[in-house]
C-alpha cells in the first residue's frame, strides 16, 4: 500500500511560550475581598455566622452519636435553611453518598424540613 496520492497528517504543533508570564512571582492578581483562613469544623462556623441553624446541629449530634457527626458533619462546607429545605454543601462526592446514605432521615429530623438538597 503506497501513501501515494493520500494526505499525511502533520504533527500539532504547541504555541510558543508567551514572555508576558515568566519570572512571575508572589500575589500578581490581588483581590482584597478574599481571605484565606483556615478550615474549621461546621459547628464552630454555624455558632457564629448562622446561629439559628446551632439547635439542629445539637439535635443532630444526639441522633448521629459523637462519631458519625464528626465523621459525616463537621467536615461539611456548609448549612443553609429555608423554610422546609435543607441545603448541604459537602466537599466532594464520596462525602456526598455517604451522607444519603447514612444522614437524610436524621438530617430532615434534626432540622424540622421536609427535603433535604445535598450539593458539592
């Protein structure tokens, strides 16, 4: 078979390297608004910021026991009610499933609703 007559496929080539960005060092994109602190557990977050959520946080140790709720809760980013949903935001997926697995009923209890959303 000759590859007479066919077309050849030529290599991609990769961009040159824009001088713009070398010898970039240190906080070049500045934004006053952002801090960085450190990562806390939930209860201590939702005490201060949120503390109409802190009763059914209790509520839901009492049900979940010490362990669940400091493997399965404080982990979480956060909390969020309204009305008769619950908004859980977790840090990735496996800590998701886990939670529909192990938390929805206790969670629908401990916070009074009827739905509970559980995002990442």
């Amino acid at each position: 078979m000759s590859l007479q007559g066919k077309q050849v496929l030529k290599p991609l080539s990769m961009p040159k390297f824009n001088p713009v960005w070398k010898d970039v060092e240190g906080d070049w994109c500045k934004n006053e608004s952002l801090a960085s602190v450190p990562f806390s557990p939930l209860e201590a977050r939702i005490a201060k910021e949120k503390p109409g959520l802190s009763q059914g946080l209790e509520k839901l140790r009492s049900l979940l026991g010490e362990d669940n709720f400091r493997k399965f809760i404080s982990p979480l980013h956060n909390l969020t009610q309204n009305g008769n949903m619950l908004l859980v935001i977790a840090g990735d997926f496996l800590q998701r499933s886990l939670l529909e697995r192990e938390c929805i009923p206790s969670l629908k209890e401990a916070f009074g609703v009827s739905k509970v959303r559980i995002v990442v």
